[in-house]
C-alpha cells in the first residue's frame, strides 16, 4: 500500500523553472507508486497555509516542490513559531 504526500509547488521558485520541471518529476514519482495530490502555490504564506490547512484535515506526508522558501513556508505551517 502507498503512502499519499501532498506535493507543494512553487511553480515560481527557480525563475519559474520549478514550474517547468515539476510536473515530469512527479509524473516520475507517480509512476513509481507513489500517490500524490499536488497543491499550487500563487503566493507568499500559501505554503504556509497549504501545510497548515492540510494537517489538520490529517495528512502528514509532503514534499517540497520549489526553492527554500517554499520549504521553509511548510515547516512553518507543520511547527508554527511561537
């Protein structure tokens, strides 16, 4: 059985490659077996809320997909600052 991650992309991040070389890396993935829901960041803090928004709804597996500060962004969401 395989595990879902709920993938957080910054199509913005690299110059807006991320949002030209994601989409084949997690076709990748998925053919490999892993299900992933993808979920589309516009904004700064929607990372944030993504992670946030989809923890509480139980999901705990994600990935990053974009720079830094889209990671950053989660971690943020998951372990707010207090």
């Amino acid at each position: 059985m395989s595990e879902r991650f709920i993938a957080i992309v910054n199509p913005a991040a690299g110059g807006k490659r991320c949002g030209k070389l994601a989409p084949a890396a997690l076709e990748t993935l998925r053919k490999k077996g892993v299900e992933i829901e993808e979920r589309i960041t516009s904004a700064p803090g929607d990372a944030t809320r993504i992670a946030q928004d989809s923890y509480q709804k139980g999901e705990r597996n994600f990935i990053a997909v974009g720079g830094d500060g889209t990671s950053y962004e989660i971690v943020n969401g998951l372990f707010p600052p207090r």
